[in-house]
C-alpha cells in the first residue's frame, strides 16, 4: 500500500504545490483546508494526472474541535505537513482578539496538536516525516506582522528541537523557511498595497514546495529555499540587532497602516 501524506492548507498556494510534489512521489494523498471546491478540484486533478489515491477534509484548523475530528478519521499517516497558515499586518492592539486567536490556533496550535498526534504512530512503526512550514519571518522581530512573527518564531525552535529529539528513530522533522513567495498570502494578510510596491523578487511556489519535500526526504533539519533568500539571511544574521531594528521598522512601515485607523 502507498504511504500516506497529510497536506494541512493544500487549497492554494504553496501546500497546493506540495500536494502535487508528494503525489507524483506516489503517496496517497489527505487534503486539508477550508475551500471544499478548490480541494476536489485539486484532489481529482492528482487522482487523474497522478494516479494516486486522493482524499480531501474540509476542516478549519482554527477550531479545536475540527482538528480533533481530523484525527478520528485519520488516526495514522507516515507523512505530515504542517503548511496551513496565514498573516495579519498591522498594529498589534488594534488587530481583533478573535483573528489573533484564530492565527495562533493555525499557524501553533494546530500543527503542535498534529505533530502530537501523528509522532508515536511513526515512532512506534519505525519511520515518519513531519515537515513544518514556518518563515524567514520567524527568524528576526518584524513590526506590524508580531503575532505571524511570534508564532513563526516558535514553530522554527519546535521544529528544531522535535527533530533532534526523534531523529533516532527513524523520524524526521524538516522545517521550511519561505522567503516572499507568490500566493495568496499577501492579500489575506492585508499586505497587498504594501507588496504592489514591489518590482518582481517573488518566489516561485512550485519551487519552494519542491525545495521543501527535497529537504524533508533528505532528512534536514530546516532550510531556506532559493539563493537570493539565503544570502538575505546570512546578511541578516551578522547586521547587529540595533541595526536590523532600524532597517525592519523603515521597511515594515507603510501608508496603508495609518489609513486602516481612520
Ligand atoms: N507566501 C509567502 O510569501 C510565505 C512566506 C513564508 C511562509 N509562508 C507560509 O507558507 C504557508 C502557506 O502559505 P501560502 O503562501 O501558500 O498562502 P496561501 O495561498 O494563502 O495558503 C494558505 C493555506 O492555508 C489554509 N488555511 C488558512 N487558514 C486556515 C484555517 N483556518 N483552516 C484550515 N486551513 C487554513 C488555506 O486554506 P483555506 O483558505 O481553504 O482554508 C490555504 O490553503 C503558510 O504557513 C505561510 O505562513 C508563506
């Protein structure tokens, strides 16, 4: 029987992307989000091109409740992804409770409650991978965006350190650090205007999927996917913090922010 491989925010995007990559892999294939077209829609596209089995569960992962149901009905999978999640830009406080909570409880809770569930089966089977999909975003303080920068930040140390604690037992735990990839992200987090600004300098969300499952099948810890990423990252990592708290303020910082008080 194929091994199966449970997608969390296969309905667009990047995990649209890895779902793909997995099943030309010959995994049969879990597809979880909210959207129930785009996810038929993607999971016949897999069956047919594929030839690979497809399931689709429509859950918000938001919801507690709905994870829990997710897991009755799929009690054991030998892959996870961990790829659901999304990002609000602008000021912390002013942010409502409810969408901050419902950001936690996608981008942490779940795929915390996920990883908990799904490890002793791997473990105890001898095998399993968890790839984690967090942020370059996580890796240093971004006004305007601090709950998505919290909880990336934490997901990037979880992942981390969950991966040298079973990586013994034939698991592996793989986190991947997008940088600004082109997805619906941009606008769901309310940073469309600012991003417009841009000229070009997005990724590729095939790439990165594809980057992503190189890295969880090769057994790495965490990667960051594509040159130009990786250079911004060392350059990152030897600016000293005050520096960095300069530049990310002046970058982060941008008309649309003021206009959404008034
Ligand atoms: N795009 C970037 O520049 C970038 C950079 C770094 C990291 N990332 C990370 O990459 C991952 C994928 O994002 P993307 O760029 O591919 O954006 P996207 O196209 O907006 O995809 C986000 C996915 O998450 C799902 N999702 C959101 N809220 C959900 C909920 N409450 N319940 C269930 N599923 C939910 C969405 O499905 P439904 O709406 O159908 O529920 C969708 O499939 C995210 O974790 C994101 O933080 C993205």
């Amino acid at each position: 029987m194929n091994k199966r491989a449970l997608v969390t925010g296969s309905s667009s995007g990047i995990g649209k992307h890895l779902s793909e990559e997995l099943a030309k892999k010959g995994y049969a294939l879990i597809l979880v989000a909210r959207r129930e077209e785009n996810l038929k829609e993607l999971a016949e596209k897999i069956r047919h091109e594929f030839h690979t089995a497809c399931e689709y569960y429509v859950c918000d992962l938001s919801h507690e409740a709905e994870v829990e149901s997710l897991i009755k009905t799929y009690p054991d999978v030998d892959v996870l992804i961990n790829n659901a999640g999304f990002g609000m830009y602008g000021f912390f406080h002013e942010m409502p409770w409810s969408r901050t909570r419902e950001l936690i409880g996608v981008n942490v809770l779940s795929p915390v409650r996920l990883a908990h569930h799904y490890l002793p089966g791997m473990i105890k089977r001898g095998g399993g991978k968890i790839l984690n999909v967090a942020s370059v975003a996580g890796m240093r303080a971004t006004p305007y965006f601090s709950s998505y920068c919290g909880a990336k930040a934490f997901m990037i140390q979880f992942s981390k350190s969950l991966a040298l604690e079973v990586n013994d037992e034939n698991v592996h735990v793989c986190c991947l650090l997008p940088g600004t990839t082109a997805t619906e992200f941009w606008q769901i987090s309310g940073m469309q205007e600012k991003v417009s600004q841009r000229i070009g300098g997005f990724d590729d969300p095939r790439e990165t999927a594809v980057f992503g499952i190189n890295q969880m099948e090769k057994g790495m810890i965490s990667g960051v996917p594509g040159l130009k990423n990786k250079v911004k990252e060392l350059m990152k990592n030897i600016l000293p913090e005050q520096m960095w708290f300069y530049l990310i303020k002046r970058h982060m910082t941008h008309p649309s922010l003021f206009a959404k008080r008034k």
